[in-house]
C-alpha cells in the first residue's frame, strides 16, 4: 500500500463524491442513456500500464456518472430509499482499508465483537424481544440483505423440521422430506420469498390478504389446515412489516398465534419499515414479534447505513449453527466455544467489517437524530398526501401514509389511463417513480427517499405530477 498515494487519490476521491452530492439537485434523476452506452465509451481491453489516477477520475463524469440513475436526488421517489451518509461512507472508507474477512472470533476479533455489539445497540434501540440479544440463546448478525437473511432462515427451519422429523422416522432422507414442506407468505410478500423456497427446494403457497393487503391468521390457517390433510408439512412462514407495493403490515400476532400453535417457524421481513421500529410511536406494529425465530431488516434503507446492511435476529443460534457448522481444521480456533463465529450464522465463508458503519452512524447521529430522520420522511409524505388530497382528479389508495410511502391514482381511470400517467411521468424524467398492481388497480408509488428532500421538493415533485396529468387527460 502506497500511503501517500493513498492521501492525495483519497483526497480527490472524496472531494469528487462531495462535489457529487453538491450537484445532485440539478442532475437529471435517471440518465438519459440506452443499454450498451458504457461498451461503446470504453476500450475493449484492460489497460496494459498503469494510468494514472487523475486520469480515472476525470473520466468519471463522461463515463460513469452520465449512466448513474440517482438515488439520493430528491427527485427519486421509486422503488424503497436506500440509504447514505458521511459517517457510513467513512466507516466504509475504514473497512477497506482495514480489509480483514471477519468470518471467525479469531479472524478479527474487533470485526465479531462489534458487530455483537452494534446489533444489541440496535435491538435495545427497537425494545426486541431479550431472546434476540446476544446475551441469551439469540442474537444478531448483519447481513447483505434482506432476501439472504430469508434464505438463510428457510435453510435453519429446513434444518430444523429434518431434525424433528428424523428422530421420528431414522430412514427419511432430506429429499422426501422436501416434497412435503410448504412455505407460507402472502399473496404481498416480496419476490425475494419465492426465490429462496426456489433455492432451498420447497413449495410456496400465498395467502390471500384482505383488500388491505393484510394477512391474517384466520387464512393462514385454514390453508395450513388444508395442506395438512394432504399429507404436506407446513414449516415456514414470512411475515412482512412493510409490503413492497402498499407498505401493508400483516397482522404478526394472529399469524404468530397460529404459527406457535402450529409449530412454524416466523420469520418477519420487515426490510424497509422496521427502521421506523426505533421510533416509540411506530413500535406498536411489531407487537407479535414475540412469536419470531427471526427477524430482520434494512438500515441500509432507511437507516442512514450505506448498503450493505441487514441485520438479521434470531431467536435461537442453535438452529443456524447446526444448518451451517462445517468445521475444517483450518478455520478451527482455541476460543470458539466461547466466541461466536459468524461463519456458522450466514451462507458465504468470508464477511466484510460492516458493522462500522452501524457503530459510526450511532455516535454521529445519535438514537435521536436518527429518529428525527425517520420523522421527517414520513412527514413529507404526509405533506405530500396534503398537496395531492386538494386534486378531486385523485384518489390516495389504502391508508395513507404509510410511512414514508404514498399509494396514489386517477380516480375515476382506468388501469390503462393509469398507467398511461406512469408511462408519461418516466418519459418526462424530471421525477422517478414505480408503479404497482395491487389487488387488480394500477397504482402509482411514492416513496420519499433522500436525506436531502425537503418540502419545496414535494412541491416541485407533485407539480410535475398535476402538469403530466392535465396534459394527458387534455389529450
Ligand atoms: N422485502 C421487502 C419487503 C422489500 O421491500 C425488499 C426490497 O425492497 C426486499 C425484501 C428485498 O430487499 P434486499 O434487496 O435487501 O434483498
């Protein structure tokens, strides 16, 4: 490592991602290029001889930069915010440079201790469950993300139902077994659910949930019970706090009810609304959680953490040691019966310093200014429901908002008509937004997403918004 090297490129690095966030109001949201632009601006070839690093950089703008759809514009309303900040971005910056692969207590102590640490931070900070703190059976571990935390959990309940079931019958094989294990989830959940009963071999089935995009345990189980009578083995449910389309919450503790009554592992994808669970006003909606072997979700959405950042509870570490524990001489260590080894709790071998960027991000904003972070979204979106709600021509869809999310339509329009607005709303590009199907209605979504989005930009977003509509219903 070339440490001066590395204080002057740093230097310009940073400056240009300061400069970066300067001009961010001002650049176009998503850019304005088509698949394949990158190819045609690049050699074909890596570099023989060593450029140097000014010259990477000035190339940034002309390359790079002009194929950026910008996620922390404040005129960037799709999909769920993914978050940022400078402490994030520094400890990022340390993590790096630190670059040590913390899969085991002795790989990087400081790596496994913070992140224990770090994590009981946080689930003191939302008022979990004491099982989930490290101090007991449970405990936390960051993730990449929420689909890995889900995946991760599927294959310790997989593991877990072989176990039981295997002590009843010595001669099943995991294979047989697999014909017969149903995942639950409903007909709201995230696609990430299908892919990992994909991954893990077993069948999905989707509740059906209300027209507030709610599941209930009355549905659940009277689907358990007819997947029972089938010879099939229910074994694993997703609940979500925070649907992706609505931000719908299933109800946890009908659904937990039946999952404790039915021995079925809960797993609670709570990806981007669980950040709000630090703010007390908002922590009613975990209530149920109580009936969870895992939980999980996102600071690095709404969290000011830099992606990747999902933590991840568990209720009981027992059950993902034993799914995961394969224990080379090479990876074995004098304390590991008294360490825990995040190798054991996750799919990859090798884990990145990341819980720098939680511990940085608590000392810089406190528990208080995270709080008032998380607030502040949700009342935009609420001033943004106060600008939309005076335009008889709209109708705002389920209750509203939730969160930092806003379901909006023409009211009195078709689904075409609908997304007809959509499709004139992204070719105009001033704002970005998605849509969503959502119980046989085209809806339109928007998700308040930057640290930098102020009023005047729900004003200039929703402007944009009531200018396309006139257009088009004129038309
Ligand atoms: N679950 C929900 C409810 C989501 O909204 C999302 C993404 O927005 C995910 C899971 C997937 O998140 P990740 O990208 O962390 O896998």
């Amino acid at each position: 490592m070339d440490s001066d090297a590395l204080v002057s490129c740093g230097a310009m690095m940073l400056g240009f991602v300061a400069d970066y966030w300067r001009s961010l109001e001002a650049r176009p949201v998503v850019p304005n290029v088509k698949p394949g632009y990158l190819r045609q601006l690049l050699p074909t070839e890596a570099p023989e001889q060593p450029e140097p690093f000014q010259s990477i950089v000035d190339d940034l703008e002309s390359t790079i930069m002009v194929g950026v759809t910008h996620w922390h514009s404040p005129r960037f309303h799709a999909y769920f915010p993914t978050a940022a900040s400078y402490p994030a971005i520094c400890a990022d910056i340390l993590s790096g440079g630190i670059a040590c692969i913390g899969f085991s207590w002795i790989a990087s102590p400081a790596c496994t201790e913070l992140e224990g640490i770090v994590m009981d931070w946080l689930a003191k900070a939302m008022d979990l469950p004491e099982f989930f703190l490290s101090t007991g059976n449970g405990g936390g571990i960051i993730q990449g993300t929420a689909s890995e935390a889900t995946i991760v959990a599927l294959l310790a309940a997989r593991s877990r139902i072989f176990t039981e079931k295997k002590a009843e019958d010595s001669t099943l094989t995991l294979g047989r077994l697999l014909d017969q294990l149903v995942v639950y989830c409903s007909d709201q959940a995230h696609s990430s659910v299908d892919k990992g009963a994909l991954i893990v071999g077993c069948q999905i089935r989707k509740i059906s949930s209300g027209p507030d995009c709610v599941m209930r345990g009355e549905q659940l189980e009277a689907a358990i019970a007819e997947d029972r009578k089938k010879g099939l083995i229910p074994f694993f449910i997703v609940a979500t706090l925070g649907t992706t389309a609505t931000c719908a919450f299933d109800d946890l503790m009908s659904v937990g009810r039946v999952c404790e009554k039915e021995h079925i592992w809960m797993h609670i994808d709570a990806a981007y609304a669980g950040n709000a669970f630090i703010c007390p006003e908002y922590r009613h909606l975990l209530n149920g959680i109580e009936y969870a072997e895992s939980f999980n979700f996102n600071p690095h959405k709404w969290m000011l953490v830099n992606f990747d950042c999902s933590a991840m509870y568990l209720k009981d570490r027992k059950h993902f040691i034993d799914a995961f524990n394969v224990d080379p001489l090479y990876l074995q260590h004098e304390y590991q019966s008294s360490a825990p080894d995040y190798r054991h709790w996750q799919i990859p071998l090798g884990r990145r310093f990341r819980s720098l960027k939680l511990w940085f991000v608590f000392r810089s904003f406190g528990l208080d200014g995270l709080r008032k972070y998380i607030r502040k979204h949700i009342q935009l979106a609420e001033y943004f429901i106060s600008l939309i709600s005076k335009d008889a021509r709209f109708e705002i869809i389920f209750p509203a908002p939730q969160l930092g999310l806003v379901c909006f339509r023409l009211k009195d329009g078709s689904n075409e008509l609908n997304k007809s607005l959509f499709d004139a709303l992204n070719n105009d590009k001033r704002i970005y937004l998605v849509s969503a199907n959502v119980k046989e209605k085209y809806i339109l979504r928007f998700a308040v997403c930057s640290s930098l989005t102020e009023e005047k930009h729900i004003e200039s977003s929703w402007n944009v918004i009531d200018e396309v509509a006139t257009k088009l219903l004129s038309s």
